[in-house]
C-alpha cells in the first residue's frame, strides 16, 4: 500500500501529457535548480566513470555540453584539460555552476545556438536533457540543432532513461509528470516536472531524423540509463 502511495504521490498519470509545455518545465527547472544542482554534485564520481567511454573517443576540438545545469560535466573535461563549453537556457542553473567556479558558460535555447557550423568535435547531450523536455517536435528541434554544430567527423553522446531497464519499468507510462525529490534532503518541488523514457529504437528513429546516420550503443539492455554515440557519417 505504501508503494502504491509513494508512487501515486510522484506520478502523475491523470495530468495530461499533451498540455505540459515549454513554459511549465522551465519554471520547474528554475524552481528545483540549486537542489538538482547539488543531488547532481553529490554524484560526481559516478558522472565521471559514466563518461569514461565518451572521453576515450575524444582526440580533439572543442566539446560542448548542452544542457549544463550545474556544471559537473563541465568540471571533469575542465580538470582534464579538455576545452569544454557549457550552454543551459536557465540562468538558475548557470549560477549553480558560476557558483562552483565554472568557465565558459553560454545562456542559450539548445535550438538556436549562438555557434557556426560543425564547430564542435563532440556534442554531449548527458545526465537525461532530452527526455525532460517536453513535445516531440522540440525535442526534434533540438537534435536537428546538435547536428548543425556536429563537426562531420565528430559525434553526439546522449544518455537518456531506458524505457526498458526492467519488466516493471516497461509497463510503467514512458511519458509522465512528476514531483522532484531532492536525493541530499527531504525537499520536494511544489510543480511537477515533464520527463519522457526511450527505447533504443525511439531514440535511434529521432536522430536519424536530424541526421545522424551511425550509432554505438554504450549501455546494456538492462542499464537504467541508455547511453550512445551518434555519429553523422
Ligand atoms: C536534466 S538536466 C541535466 C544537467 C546536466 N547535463 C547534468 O548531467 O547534470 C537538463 C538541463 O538542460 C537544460 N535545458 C533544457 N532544455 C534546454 C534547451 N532547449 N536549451 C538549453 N538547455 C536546456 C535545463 O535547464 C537543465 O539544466
């Protein structure tokens, strides 16, 4: 019974999908800002492993990280040397980052990036950024954008949630609304989030949409997170 609660208390299956916005999860964002930021410090270490396949395909250029939040990718390419920009569209979470001691931060909207053609060598698209943010079309928007600034040799690295982590999981909604629960304290935001989970298909379909056209899959079947390289030749 106590299962039923909690779950019922975080997922909101009655609300409907179609009508959360843009709009609604920016504030959201703004609103669990400094305790997402520091849930997402607190695991650093576990970032950094996670990215250990991404950085070994890494030989030059510059990196962006789209989506920032507080910084923590950007902290680990930073103290490895490697010349990173971060880009988030909500100035509470550049100042969780600015606050850490971060450089080379961009306010910007993801699908209309301040950036040439191709300039970077890999995109990261880390830490679940695409499935929290509302409509198919904006998200499509967005990839389409990441490929813009691609390099043709270069990648995008995404890690989304995996629809398909477990039996539960899978018959659980892959769209829904939720209540954050901040992982360091017992905060818990007033408005809920939007968050979408994918299958390895989905997710291969929407970037070959935005022209990506080779795929390596970096995690298995049963991971919570489902990881890939994307390259566009
Ligand atoms: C789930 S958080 C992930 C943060 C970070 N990548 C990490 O792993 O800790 C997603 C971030 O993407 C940002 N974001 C969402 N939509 C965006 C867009 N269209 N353009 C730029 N940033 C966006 C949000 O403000 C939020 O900080």
């Amino acid at each position: 019974m106590k299962i039923i609660q909690l779950l019922s208390h975080f997922f909101s299956f009655s609300q409907s999908i179609s009508s959360f916005n843009l709009e609604k999860q920016r504030s959201f964002i703004k609103e669990i800002a400094s305790h997402y930021c520091k849930d997402r410090w607190a695991v650093r270490e576990n970032i950094s492993k996670e990215l250990e396949p991404v950085i070994s395909e890494y030989s030059k250029g510059i990196i962006l990280d789209l989506g920032t939040g507080g910084g923590v990718i950007l902290s680990i390419l930073q103290e490895k040397g490697i010349p990173a920009v971060g880009v988030d569209v909500v100035g509470e979470m550049l100042k969780e980052a600015q606050l850490k001691g971060i450089r080379s931060l961009v306010q910007s909207d993801g699908v209309k990036l301040p950036f040439e053609d191709g300039i970077f060598s890999v995109v990261l698209l880390w830490g679940n950024t695409l499935g929290p943010i509302p409509g198919e079309d904006n998200r499509a928007a967005l990839l389409q954008e990441l490929r813009r600034v691609t390099s043709p040799d270069g990648f995008l690295a995404i890690s989304v949630l995996n629809r398909f982590s477990s039996p539960l999981r899978a018959l659980m909604p892959h769209e829904y609304t939720f209540l954050y629960k901040s992982r360091s304290n017992d905060w818990i935001s007033k408005a809920r989030g939007y968050n979408r989970y994918y299958s390895f298909g989905e997710l291969k379909r929407q970037l070959k949409v935005a022209g990506f056209n080779n795929f390596y899959r970096l995690t298995k079947s049963s991971d919570s997170s489902l990881a890939l390289l994307a390259y566009p030749n």
